[in-house]
C-alpha cells in the first residue's frame, strides 16, 4: 500500500454515514456540540447554505444568517464530530454554485424561491 491509500482507508473510517442531501440555497438547522464547563450541549445554528465545498472528509458548507441586522457567516466541517445532526428546514431554487452575491443584500432582496420537488 502506498500513502495515498493508507491515508484513504483512515479517512473513510471518519466520514459520517447519515447525512442529508444538502444544496445551494437550502435553509438548514445544524446542531454544534458546545462544551460549557464540564457539560456539552447543542446549539442550534439556522441559515441558508451559500456554498458547499466537496472533498471528502473535507467537505464544508458555508452557512449564513442575519442575526440583530449583521450577517453572520459560519463555515462547518460537515464529517466534525462537532457537528451532532443536520436538519433540512426548505429547499431553495438557485441557479448558482455559490451565492455570495446575498452578503450585498438585505431584507427581502435575501429571500430565496422555495423548492418543491426535492424532498426535505
């Protein structure tokens, strides 16, 4: 065996099974394991995806949500044992790989057309 598959077979170990079919435009709730003191617990983390980025065990999501007027952006390791679950909330209707033309927006210029033909 040589690096490549040795450093392949470990990392297939670590991928996570049960993930939803996540896409552009979707408006998802992730649950992040917090350690506060001694306990964990899990914080919700609601928005739209604006870009994905595959690779494997790298495989990231960029999440955005306006929060008290200022937007918030948060990139997620999708195969983190900090992520705990993923939750499909609606499906957008984009026709863009990445939506990062929503950062210049606000209000209801942000709003994303619903999808109906992928299930949740």
């Amino acid at each position: 065996m040589n690096a490549r598959e040795i450093i392949d077979s470990i990392e297939a170990e670590q991928l996570k099974k049960k993930l939803p079919t996540i896409h552009v435009g979707d408006t998802i709730r992730v649950g992040v394991l917090i350690a506060e003191g001694g306990k964990e617990r899990i914080q919700p983390y609601e928005g739209t995806v604006i870009a994905m980025r595959n690779g494997g065990i790298n495989e990231t999501i960029t999440v955005r949500k306006v929060f008290q007027g200022v937007g918030v952006e948060r990139v997620f390791l999708l195969h983190s044992p900090k992520v705990a679950n993923i939750k499909i909330i609606r499906r957008g209707k984009v026709r863009r790989a990445k939506l990062y033309y929503l950062r210049n927006r606000f209000g209801k210029a942000t709003r994303i057309q619903q999808r109906f033909d992928r299930p949740v």
